[in-house]
C-alpha cells in the first residue's frame, strides 16, 4: 500500500512537471509567434465575471465617497443659508416694525403724508445758551438760499427761526427765546393765539380765546399767521391750561417736540411753502 502511494505521488510530480514543461514551452511558442495561448484566453474567459464584479464593486465604492463628500459640504452650506434667512427674516421684521412706528409717530405728531417740502441741510456749528437766550449758528447763509425769518426744523418738529443770515452763516433763534413770537395753534380746535418764548424750558401760547377747546396733551402747531413761519409744523404738546376768567383769555404751557441744547443737525425751509396739518 505505501509503495502504491508512494508511486502516486511521483506520478502526480512528474506529471505537474511535464504539464509544466509543456505550458513553457506554449507560453515561449506564443511569443514568438505572436498568438495568444489558448490557456491564457481560457483562464481570462474565466476570470472575467469575478474581475468586472470587482471593477464594479469598485466603482461603486468611489462613487459613494464622491456622494459622501459633497453631501456634507451640502448640509454645511444648507445650514449656513437657513441662519441666513434667519437673519434677514429677523431684520425684516425689525425694519417692518420701526417703519410702523414712524408711521404712528408722525400721525401722532400731525405730520401727513403729504408734508412734503423744499428745505436746506444744515448743522449747528456754535450754540449760545442763557437764561433768557437760545441761539445758534448754523453753516448755512444767504449764498445757500437761507433768508431772515425762515423756519427752521429738525426731524422732530420746529426749532424756531432764521433771525439774520450772512454769506455762509445764519444765527437761529430757539422758540424758547424770549425774543421769539409764533403764530401758533391747537390743532385739534384750531384756536389759535400767539406762541412766545418765555426764556424758559417751555414757551406759552397766549391769546386763545377763554372758552377755546384745548386740554393737556393736545398738539400745537404753527398757525401760518403773519406769513413768517409756514402753517403746520408741529410745535409741541400742551403741558397746561390756564383760563383767565377776569381777562376774559386762555393761555397755556407747551412743551416744545425738540430740545434746542439737542439739535446738530437741521433743516430751513425755504420760503413761500405752507404745509398742511
């Protein structure tokens, strides 16, 4: 028995080695010949099912690493256009809301809509503040069309008036001043008298007839009387009523829409222009 198998195994290697010899000696053939070995095809043929399944395989897997990449540079991208309009949905709203307020700020001070008008830019560049003095000066004069008497704004309502102007600078008095006299009135009764200065914080509007409808809280605005100051402008707000029974008139205190010691920036209104209230 032994010596069958071992005669099986030298039969088994020298039958490997003629089949090697024999493969050589194809391979060497081929090459000199230039055709292809019939057992090199074979074993393609074979191959080629599992080596395409690989290419596939892969394939596959490069295109999932392509896939991979950009998706999480999408999801940051994503992420950074949502707080994006977050944040302009956010400033939106805040615009939406402050234009709401200007609206029913100017209601409530009786600027229209409609209060439209030609007016020169201008800053306070000196100010002079006493007891019974309020003026300024501001950079603007007659070369940029500024003349005596003229109104003079802010954003927030009238600040007084143009008392003399020269080439390029203008002296304004406050109507706080006591050398300043309105024609002013109340806008909801349109009892209108004469506003003056008092050389105090608030100016008092005098000559109002005794039985004229005005009570604290209601606005005053210029009345256009004297055609110095335009009608409308928004003067202030009535702090308090006073009825003289004896003269027969009704005078009362109004806290003016801007503080003068405040005011930088202004605005003259140029002359001939009437605004409605």
């Amino acid at each position: 028995m032994l010596i069958l198998l071992r005669n099986k195994t030298v039969l088994t290697i020298v039958s490997l080695l003629l089949l090697g010899m024999a493969i050589g000696h194809s391979h060497n053939k081929s090459a000199n010949s230039g055709k292809p070995l019939l057992l090199e095809d074979m074993t393609s043929w074979a191959l080629a099912p599992v080596s395409a399944g690989v290419n596939i395989a892969l394939a596959t897997g490069s295109r999932i690493a392509q896939d991979i990449r950009p998706r999480s540079a999408l999801l940051r991208e994503n992420a950074a256009l949502r707080k994006q309009v977050y944040d302009l949905t956010r400033d939106n709203a805040t615009l939406r809301e402050a234009a709401e307020q200007n609206v029913r700020l100017r209601k409530e001070l009786g600027l229209g809509a409609s209060t439209q008008y030609g007016t020169i830019s201008a800053e306070v560049i000196s100010r002079q503040e006493s007891t019974w003095f309020d003026t300024a000066t501001i950079n603007r004069g007659r070369s940029s069309g500024v003349v005596k008497g003229a109104a003079v704004l802010s954003h927030l309502g009238l600040v007084g008036q143009i008392v003399s102007a020269d080439a390029f600078t203008s002296q304004v008095v406050a109507l706080t001043d006591q050398n300043s006299w309105v024609g002013a009135m109340v806008q909801s009764s349109r009892s209108s008298g004469i506003l003056r200065g008092q050389g105090a914080d608030y100016p008092i509007l005098t000559y109002l007839p005794k039985d004229a409808h005005v009570k604290v809280s209601d606005i005053v605005v210029s009345s256009g009387k004297g055609q110095v100051i335009p009608k409308g402008f928004v003067i202030g707000r009535v702090v308090r009523v006073i009825r003289d029974s004896i003269a027969g008139s009704t005078s009362v205190i109004v806290r003016p829409s801007v503080r003068f010691d405040e005011v930088e920036q202004v605005s003259v209104v140029k002359p001939g222009q009437t605004i409605t209230p």
